[in-house]
C-alpha cells in the first residue's frame, strides 16, 4: 500500500509532464506555421506532440531524480550536522588559515567557550606554547606534505584560563590541484588519561600505606645516585633500619594502629630528608634511606643520630601515646657494595647486629659483621644435618650455683645438648 501510492503520484506526474510537453511544442508549431503564413493541418501536429511529450518526460523524470538528490543531501547535511554537535568526542574543521569553520559541542563544553567567541578564531590563539608561529608554520607543513596529522600533543587554554592537554588528529581536504582548502581534527582529552598514568604510577613505585617510595622505586633511586656519585667521586649511604618491638604493637593494638604508627614514622622522618636523598618503605616496618645529596658533603653518623633521635620521641595515636625505637644499619658506596643489592644486603646485615647489640643503635657495615653472618648461617646449616642424620645426644643436668652449691629450683632440672663427633 505504501510503495503502490509514490507508484501511483510518479505515473501522473509524468503523465501531466508529457501532456505539458506536447501542449507546448504544439503550439509553439502552430505559432512557428502562422508567423510564417504556412498552412496548419492537425495531422501535422502529431510529431511536435509525440516530441514534446517525450521531452517533458524526460525533464520530469530529470526533476524528479534532482529534487530526491538535493533531499537526500538535505537529510545527509543534517544528520552530519546532528553527528558533529552531539558527537562526546572534541571535533573541529579549519580553513587553510587556520580559522575555525564549526566546532563540536563537546569542543565548546570542554574549553568552556561560547560558539560565537571561537567560530572565525584562529585556532593557534588558544593553544599555549612560547614560539606559537613555529608552531603554526611546523603544522601546516606537516599537514600539506603528509595530508594528515596524528596524535600530536598540545596544551589549550579554557575559557577560566586553566590548561589541558589533548591529543589532535588531524586530515586535510584538498582541491583538485592539491592544494589545502580545509581540515578536519579529532581532539582527545588527554586529562583522565594522564590521571590514569599517576594513578599506576603510584601503585607501581610507591607504598599505598605511606605515600613513600616502595622497592622498586628506591632501587633505581639507588642505581641513580650510584651513578651520579661515580662521576662526581662521592659516596652513598644506605640507611636500613625497622622499629623495634612493633610486633608488640600489631598484637596487642591491632593492626589498625599499627598502620597509623607507621604512617606517623613516615611523616615524621620526611621533615628532614633533603632534596637528593630517598626515604623508602620496604614492607611492614622495614625503611630505607639513601642519602645522596651531592651539594653537601654527607655525614652519615649525624644521620643516623638524627633518625634515632627523632624516632625516640613518643607517636601519639588517638588519646594514647605509643613508644618505639629504631636499630639501623648503615651502608656505604664504594666501600660496601657498587650496586642496589649489595649495599641493601650490607646494611641490612649491620642493621641485625644493631638489634643484637641491644636495638635503638645505629652500626656501619664491616667485613667482620658478614663473616659472623655467614659463620651463624653454616653452623645452623651444620646442625640440621646433625639432627637430621642423629647425630645429637641429649644429656640431663642439674641446676647448680658453683658458687653456693644450691640448686634455684628445687627438684628441677633443664636439658643441655652435646653434639658427638660422627
């Protein structure tokens, strides 16, 4: 029903065309014959008719495909102009100038502008740079030699005078001697994205407890100041140190509170490291602080000092006052190692003789202190596999004071092992 009425108009349309065609080359015949005298039979006007009508097909038919071109150009025009206004992303054509001809409406929302205060604006006036005529000029070469421009970086000034940076895409539109007469651009937003890079940034080189930098990023601090000390015949120290008895504090407090204590440690040690050096969280509380500033001349102890003194004073939590101490072991380049792992490794062995040395001490790393490490380390291998192959006997003794001859506990008696050659 819907196809045979168009059907139906068409087949008139086109009658009312051939009529109107033969009406008007008959008569223009019939004028042509009496202006000229000539005799008018009507057996003559059946050729003029049959051309006329056929002709006034034609052009109707030829009107018919124009106006259904120019609707469906009005229609397309329109859908594009519904397209590039409510399109989310920033979009915007120029002339060969650099003017802009149309913008989106996201352009606008973004940027903060009025279409009247952009539209015949050169672009460049809102992009931020010192030498904007290069830039032009690097621009619109680009854009004529290449057709195209991709992924270019710029800063553009909002409406409240703040800046953001996007991301242009741009395609040129040429005439038939290839030169430019237009352009058309996609603008990205690059605003979320940088967030998104901070934001994974963060959680890969920095501790979420602290805010300090985690291991990753401490190590290549290290590698930096390694390099820079190379150079300038300087040295790195590496500070290694954990709060004494915090386990106390997770187990009876929570961790919770335990969380906060270390946080507080955090922001109480930032206060005095200098621009140059690195404080880092390890895990749980382990620290580290690399001092390499090398506009002073480093003085490791009065660090040390410094950390101890300052983590001695008590961390208030809530109404309560919590007290902790620190041991630190402390570890120099060239002397102690030439790379992260070694004087990380130096310096945590100093900073186990510091606890052993009855904690809140500071000890330097030496020769000594690594040979008594590897020395515990293979007498405790050795015992296992005296256990593990029998070779341990256990003997039972009293407990007697060699000086009065009386035993503290009487009745009572405690085990001593002896370990028998195999």
């Amino acid at each position: 029903m819907s196809r045979s009425r168009p059907e139906g108009q068409l087949y008139f349309l086109l009658c009312g065309c051939f009529l109107a065609g033969a009406l008007i080359f008959a008569a223009v015949t019939f004028l042509g014959r009496s202006l000229h005298n000539l005799p008018m039979e009507i057996n003559q006007l059946w050729l003029p008719i049959l051309f006329g009508g056929i002709l006034g097909v034609i052009f109707g038919r030829l009107n018919i495909r124009l106006r259904g071109m120019s609707h469906r150009l009005s229609v397309s025009e329109t859908r594009f102009q519904q397209l590039y206004q409510r399109t989310p992303d920033m979009l915007h054509s120029m002339d060969r100038e650099g003017h802009l001809l149309y913008v989106s409406q996201s352009w606008l929302d973004t940027l903060g502008y009025s279409r009247d205060e952009v539209i015949g604006k050169d672009f460049f006036d809102f992009v931020v740079n010192e030498s904007i005529q290069d830039l032009r000029i690097k621009h619109f070469q680009k854009l004529n030699a290449l057709g195209e421009i991709r992924d270019i970086n710029y800063q553009l000034r909002t409406a409240n005078s703040s800046t953001i940076e996007i991301s242009l895409s741009e395609v040129a539109q040429c005439d038939f001697d290839g030169h430019l007469t237009e352009s058309l651009a996609v603008l990205n937003d690059l605003t979320d994205h940088r967030a998104a890079e901070e934001r994974i940034e963060k959680l890969a080189y920095y501790d979420t407890l602290t805010g300090l930098p985690n291991r990753a990023l401490m190590n290549d601090r290290i590698l930096q100041s390694i390099a820079l000390a190379r150079r300038e015949n300087r040295q790195v120290g590496v500070f290694f140190f954990d709060l004494d008895r915090f386990k106390l504090i997770n187990d009876t407090q929570g961790h919770a509170v335990g969380d906060m204590v270390l946080r507080s440690v955090a922001q109480r040690l930032k206060k005095f490291i200098r621009e140059g050096d690195t404080f880092a969280r390890l895990g749980g509380d382990e620290f580290v602080i690399v001092q390499a500033d090398p506009n002073h001349d480093p003085n490791f102890s009065i660090m040390g000092q410094r950390i101890l003194e300052t983590l001695g004073q008590p961390f208030q939590i809530g109404s309560r006052e919590f007290f902790t101490t620190a041991s630190i072991g402390v570890s120099v380049y060239p002397v102690d190692g030439d790379d992260p792992q070694a004087l990380l490794k130096s310096a945590d062995t100093a900073m186990y003789v510091a606890k052993s040395r009855g904690r809140n001490n500071l000890q330097f790393f030496s020769a000594d202190m690594n040979a008594a490490a590897l020395a515990k380390t293979d007498l405790e291998s050795r015992l296992r596999h005296a256990l593990s192959r029998g070779e341990l006997q256990q003997y039972y003794q009293p407990q007697i004071n060699l000086l009065t001859g009386a035993s503290p506990v009487s009745k009572h008696y405690c085990a001593g092992t002896i370990v028998t050659a195999s």
